[in-house]
C-alpha cells in the first residue's frame, strides 16, 4: 500500500511539472516531446534559457518522469558555494574535520542520493570548483572531509544556466571538458518575446491559478489582452506570472485592466491606454484568432481539411490564416501532404 501511494505521488509530481510547461510554441513542444527520452537515460543534462524561462520547471520535469523520482530532488545555487566551503558543502565532513566540524555533516551529493542534483546557475562555479565538480562527474566517487573513505554518488546531474556556455569556453572563463560532460542531454527554452502565441495560454492559466478566495477566476479586457501580447516580456515567464498575479488580486469586478497589470508606464501606454480603439480592437482580435487556430489544430491533430470543416471554412483560406500566425499543422501532430492544394509549410 505504501509503495502504491509513493507510485501515486511521483507520477502526480511528474504530471504537475509537465502542466506547468504550458505553450503551443514549436520549439517549446520540442522539448517537451523529449523530456521522457531524456528523463529515462541517466547521462547528465544541461538546460539552458534565460532568466524566467521555466529551466527549474524542466529540471524538475526530468527528474519526476523518471526511475529517479522516488528519491531527492536537490537544488543547489553554483553561485553559493564558495571555495573554502565546496567540499563541505558538497560532500560533507566528519565531526573535528576542522575547527569548528563538532559534528559530522551530510553533503549535498548524499543528500540527493539515488535521485538528481540540479546545479543550477553552473556557470557561475569558480575555476577551483569547475575542477572538483568534473572530477565528481568522471568517477562518480567523493570524499568527506576528514574521512579516508570514498564514496560513490548515485546522482544523476542535471545544470541550468542563463548563459551560452560554448561562448564563456571560448573566452577561457568555462571549462571544455566539463561543457562537454554536462551537455550530453541539452534543452534549450525559447524566450517568451519569441513565443508571443502562447502569452493568452499562459495568462489564463495563471489567472485560474491565482484564481481569489471565493473562486471567482479574473477576464482579461481586449485592451489588457492586447498589452500583454504587445509586451516583450524581459522577465519571462515569471515575469508574466508576477504581472497576472499582481492584476488578479488588484481588479474590480473581476475584469483585468491594463493598470492592474502594472507594466512598466511606457509599454502600457503603447499598448493598452495610450493606444487608439482602432488598434486595441485589432490586437485583441490577433490575440483570439491565435488562440483559436491553435485550439483548432489541437482538437484536428494537425488536420488542415478536418479543421477547416469544423470551423466552417473553406481550407484555402484557414491556410492563409495559419500562415498569417506562422501556425505550422505538423507542430500539432499532422504531417501536412505535399499533394493538396493550399497546405500549409512551415513559414521561413
């Protein structure tokens, strides 16, 4: 019974990291498709993105959809572990290792025993730790401090950085031969200013997640759906999510405004209050027509002629729509024919 609930949970944990990956974006998809490959191979992953991205998301993702998900999921921040404290901190120590060790400690590499060690902001590990941590990841053996027994770490690693590691090899600042140990397995998260089609997916679904008290799940108005659209985004999608937070519980009446949303003066302006009725209605319209081409794909698995029927259209002209929101059928699990006039390709 008990193994039977811990099963339950892993998979509920699997499940819930995958929901929160939440895009129609291709190159978003991408990874996810492969997180299942990758979470079922041991070899060492590097997930890569910027800052707000969703890489702790996809950590997480890998460890839950794995055999590993039944043991520890332990985060480390690269940036906190200083060189006097990284052997302690990683591999721990026995008690009058050192002056003030009155008693033995556990590491981190333990701590994660038989599950993941996520070692997120790698890139910033000094040149000492580089050495120590790709000496971990070759032979897979550690020692505590003041011990004169090795140890074996059953870890799988898994590293998350903002920043293009192959660049900081070439300056000198990362090592190759560590680059080339963690990056077995890469994925690699689109930011959110070049996956503006998932923005309405993405604010739903934090509206029904913060959601207030008496369950009442906030509207967007055109004009906010608009600003969000408009926006870039440099915080990603943690950004967003602050943003949708902050106007869920702030809105009256239950309707989000642009002001609610608390974007930065001159980006509301342009998009939302400073913006003609013209332009706001336009942009609102964008924002349905995306969402509802790409619910359409979805329920037709890439079927451009099935879903022309069902939305009532002639097929050459929801072609053109797609290719209008650069919506290509095969991301939605069709693979277009070549021998049907109006199909739409993947656009350039």
């Amino acid at each position: 019974m008990e193994q039977a609930t811990a099963d339950a949970i892993d998979q509920l944990q699997a499940t819930e990291a995958l929901a929160a990956l939440v895009g129609e974006n291709p190159r978003l998809r991408d990874v996810i498709r492969r997180l299942p490959t990758i979470a079922n191979n041991d070899a060492t992953v590097l997930v890569t993105g910027e800052t707000g991205t969703g890489k702790e998301l996809v950590a997480r993702a890998i460890h839950y959809l794995g055999p590993r998900a039944p043991f520890p999921f332990v985060p480390v921040n690269c940036g906190a572990l200083p060189d006097t404290l990284l052997e302690a901190e990683l591999f721990g120590h026995e008690r009058g290792a050192f002056t003030d060790a009155r008693g033995a400690r556990t590491g981190l590499v333990c701590e994660a025993q038989g599950g993941t060690l996520c070692l997120d902001e790698v890139d910033s590990l000094t040149p000492r730790a580089q050495v120590v941590l790709l000496r971990l990841l070759e032979d897979r053996t550690f020692r505590p401090i003041g011990s004169s027994r090795e140890q074996r770490g059953d870890v799988r690693f898994v590293a998350i950085t903002n920043a293009r590691l192959p660049d900081r090899v070439a300056a000198g600042a990362f090592r190759a031969d560590l680059y080339y140990r963690l990056s077995v397995f890469t994925a690699e998260l689109p930011p959110l200013r070049e996956r503006k089609d998932d923005v309405p997916l993405l604010a739903e679904h934090f509206l029904r997640v913060y959601a207030r008290a008496d369950g009442t799940i906030p509207r967007l108005s055109p004009a906010a759906a608009a600003a969000l659209v408009a926006y870039d985004w440099p915080g990603n999608v943690r950004e967003l999510e602050n943003a949708i937070l902050r106007a869920a519980q702030s809105c009256s009446d239950g309707i989000v405004k642009v002001e609610d949303l608390g974007l930065p003066l001159s980006d509301a302006a342009d998009a939302g209050k400073g913006a003609s009725f013209t332009v706001l209605k336009r942009r609102a319209i964008e924002a349905f027509e995306r969402e509802y081409l790409m619910t359409l794909m979805r329920c037709s698995s890439g079927n451009v002629t099935r879903a022309a029927r069902a939305a009532g259209k002639d097929r050459r002209d929801l072609g053109r729509l797609l290719r209008r929101y650069r919506l290509d059928p095969r991301a939605f699990g069709g693979v277009p024919s070549p021998h049907r006039g109006g199909e739409v390709r993947p656009a350039s």
